[in-house]
C-alpha cells in the first residue's frame, strides 16, 4: 500500500497562486504516472494534470498555461503549481498515483477556493 499525503491547499483571490504537494510513503519512481485530479460540488472528478513515469505531461485545457505539473523524486513529491486562479478551479484536489493496471492510490484531497 502507498498513502499520498496533500497539502497546499486554502482561500486564495481571483488571480492567485497556490502549490499543492503530493508526498508518497515510498519512492514516486515505481509509479507508472501520477497526476491530480479535483471535484467541484456536484460535479465529477475530473484529471486536471498528470506526468508520466518519462516526464511527458497532459494538462485539462482549462488550466493549459495557468498551472504546471512537476515531481521531485528525492522528497517523493509531486508538485501542482496554480497561477492566476480563477473562482472555477474550485474544488478538492486529489493527487492519483497509477503502479499498474491493477493499483491506483489517491489521497485524501485538499480544498482549494478561489474567491473574492
């Protein structure tokens, strides 16, 4: 088993920063990809970013040139820097961690608003 721990999130303006981190309780290296997803209320969860095990990425259109996924394997963290954020980014944000076709991890999610 593997828990992913995040933090980072809280209130933040219209036009804010926030970095979220993901901490896994092993090494990140073994993971096919990683990535973070988010939940608005109501809605369903949606991927918002994800980094492959070879450093490809894939962001959501919505967020392309706002938000930027990196990794940090010596602190078995992954990263989701958040520039000017706008009230639809919204949710709880949860980071994902794919080891095979059969282990999917999640954390526990973390709260990010975005409001005036």
């Amino acid at each position: 088993q593997v828990q992913l721990v995040e933090s980072g999130g809280g209130l933040v303006q219209p036009g804010g920063s926030l970095r979220l981190s993901c901490t896994a309780s092993r090494s990140i290296a073994r993971f096919y990809a990683m990535g973070w997803y988010r939940q608005a209320p109501g809605k369903q969860r949606e991927s918002v970013a994800t980094i492959t095990a070879g450093g490809s990425t894939n962001y959501r259109d919505s967020v392309k040139g706002r938000f930027t996924i990196s990794r940090d394997y010596a602190k078995k963290t992954v990263y989701l820097q958040m520039n000017s954020l706008k009230p639809e980014d919204t949710a709880v944000y949860y980071c994902n961690a794919v080891e095979n076709d059969r282990n999917t991890f999640w954390g526990q999610g973390t709260q990010v608003t975005v409001s005036s």
